[in-house]
C-alpha cells in the first residue's frame, strides 16, 4: 500500500464519520433544548405558584 492508497483510506473513513458525528450533535441539541423547556417551565410554575 502506498501513500496514495493510504490518503484514500483516510479520506474515506473521515467523510464517513461525518454524518455520525452530525446525528450525535443533533441528538445532543435536541436533548439540551429538551432540558431547557422543562427548567422553563419549572421556573414558570414557581413564580405563578407564588403570586397565588
């Protein structure tokens, strides 16, 4: 295997890995978005219970 033949391979495994890295941070954004509403909603809940 030559060093041409080396780069190819190194190519091809990096453009691979680029859309499971992409799901992966996707998953991870939707997950903190996910956090965000429910502390919203925490908080929300607290400052109305309160004014009660």
């Amino acid at each position: 295997m030559n060093l041409l033949h080396l780069m190819a391979v190194v190519i091809v495994i990096g453009l691979a890995s680029v859309p499971a890295l992409t799901a992966l941070e996707r998953l991870a954004l939707d997950r903190a978005a996910a956090e965000s509403v429910e502390i919203a909603r925490a908080t929300i809940r607290e400052h109305f219970g309160r004014q009660k």
